[in-house]
C-alpha cells in the first residue's frame, strides 16, 4: 500500500501545483468517484490529489479553447480610400492591388494564401493577380464573387449592380443569389444587376473603362455622347455640349491630358462645343 501510494503521489505532484481552492466542489466530485468505484471509507489523500488533477484538466480545456478561439479569428488588413484618392498595395503572393476614390479592401492575413486567397472590396477596385494554379484568387462583393487564376481586371461595384471589366487572362464571374456563371476573357464585359436578378454581357470592348487606372482614354470612330460619357466619368465633372450639330464621332487618343486640354482638342476636332456644366 505504501509503494501504491508514493507511485501516485509521484504522478500527480505536478498537477497539485496548479490546482486552486475553490475552483471545484471537491467533497461532490469526491463522493461520486468514490460512489461509482464502491470505495465506502475515506482516503484522504487520494481523494485531495484526484480533485487537483480534476482542476487541472478544467484548466487546460479552458486554456485550449481560448487558443482555439482566439486561432479562428480573422486578422485582417484593410484599405479605404477617399473620394478623387488612389491607393496601390501589393498582397502577400505579390499580386498588385490599385483602390480608385470611395473604395475599400480587405484581406484576412492569417488565411490568405493558405489554400485559397480571398479577398472582399467595396467600391473599384483593379487587380493584376499572380498566377498560381494550386491557389485560385477570389474577390467577394456583397452579390459577386470573381475567381481567378492569374490575370488583369477590375470590379466596379456601384448602387444596385457590379461590373466586371477583364483587361486580360480569364476570370469566372458568378453571383451568389443565382446560379449563373460566366466566363470573361480579355476585353470583356459583364453586369450583375440586383434588380434584375441576373448576370448580363456587355456587347461592345470599351477599354476606357480603365482609363482612371491607365490616365489614357482612346476613341475610335465613337459617337460624341459615348465621348462625353467617358470624359465625365474621367475626368468626375458633367460635361454638355452646347452645340446642336447632329451626332459626330471621334477618332482620337488621349492621353494624360489636363481636363482643358482634353475639351480643346474635341472641340477643335469635332466643332463642337463641350463645357463643364455647373449644375
């Protein structure tokens, strides 16, 4: 009986340094451990090392779920950008991210890269990811996902819709109320509106849809309201023309031009008269 008990005692000193007094209703647990192994007198001994051991299991489930918890939270790094501001970032596998105004961004840092990466975004956002065939990139708005392998493109993500514009590679485009994809190539793109439920096509190649990213907007034969559309947008100003000439086309690059030498040589090119309106 002697040795037994130098032999337990020597496997449960440890655990009796952490246990605290209090933490557990000893004489309770006792009697059911002794009740469910018919031990009918007391070993005080015992009984005191039990319950530290018992305390000392309870501390370590704590600690592990703690651990657990605090593991499973997302640590995550943001961007925002204020209206007329551009912000550049480079993530963690080495693809550029370029934020236009009044947009955000956000990744989870623990997470990224691990088997997926995976990003969410508010506003516009231009993306040149790298490639990598075993990590597929996805950016998440509120009704859209984007995934990719390694290309160029970007997601305007506006009032009610989301646009996706693919500079180049391949992206798939999906929303996540319908089950409807669609695969864009470069040149293409396509709209998500909410209203409608669906996921739409763009007819026409309209690169200019990257001109606040490329500073250059470049007209071939277009119709002098898709050219005032895109100086507008361009350039965040509304822009009139103050002529009655029936519609004319232009056929002409600009780039990185000041707004004034822009409406100069438009004007001069098409007599026309384009002003900045002040309504």
């Amino acid at each position: 009986m002697e040795k037994e008990k130098k032999d337990i005692e020597k496997r449960l000193r440890f655990v009796v340094r952490y246990y605290k007094e209090g933490h557990l209703d000893a004489e309770k647990v006792w009697k059911r451990f002794a009740a469910e192994r018919g031990i009918r007198r007391p070993v005080v001994w015992l009984r005191r090392y039990w319950v530290a051991a018992a305390s000392f299991v309870l501390l370590l489930l704590g600690v592990g779920a703690f651990y657990l918890t605090e593991r499973n939270q997302p640590d995550w790094v943001a961007v925002s950008t204020a209206e007329g501001q551009v912000k550049e970032m480079c993530l963690p596998d080495s693809t550029q991210v370029l934020l236009a105004g009044n947009s955000s961004f956000r990744y989870d840092r623990k997470r990224f890269g691990k088997k997926h990466r995976e990003v969410e975004m508010t506003g516009k956002v231009f993306y040149e990811v790298r490639r990598n065939e075993t990590s597929p990139f996805t950016v998440r708005t509120a009704r859209t996902e984007v995934t990719v392998l390694g290309t160029r493109f970007q997601v305007n993500e506006r009032t009610g819709e989301t646009e996706v514009n693919v500079m180049s590679g391949k992206v798939r485009f999906a929303a996540t109320d319908v089950r409807q994809t669609l695969v864009l190539t470069a040149g293409m793109s396509a709209v998500y509106a909410e209203s409608e439920k669906a996921i739409r096509q763009q007819d026409e190649e309209d690169w200019n849809v990257f001109a606040w990213k490329t500073k250059r907007l470049c007209f071939e034969n277009t119709p002098l309201k898709k050219v005032i559309e895109d100086l507008s947008t361009y350039y965040q100003v509304k822009i009139v023309n103050c002529t009655t000439l029936p519609d004319v086309r232009l056929t002409a690059t600009l780039d990185n031009l000041s707004l004034e030498e822009a409406l100069t040589i438009v004007n001069q090119t098409l007599d026309v008269c384009l002003e900045v309106s002040d309504k």
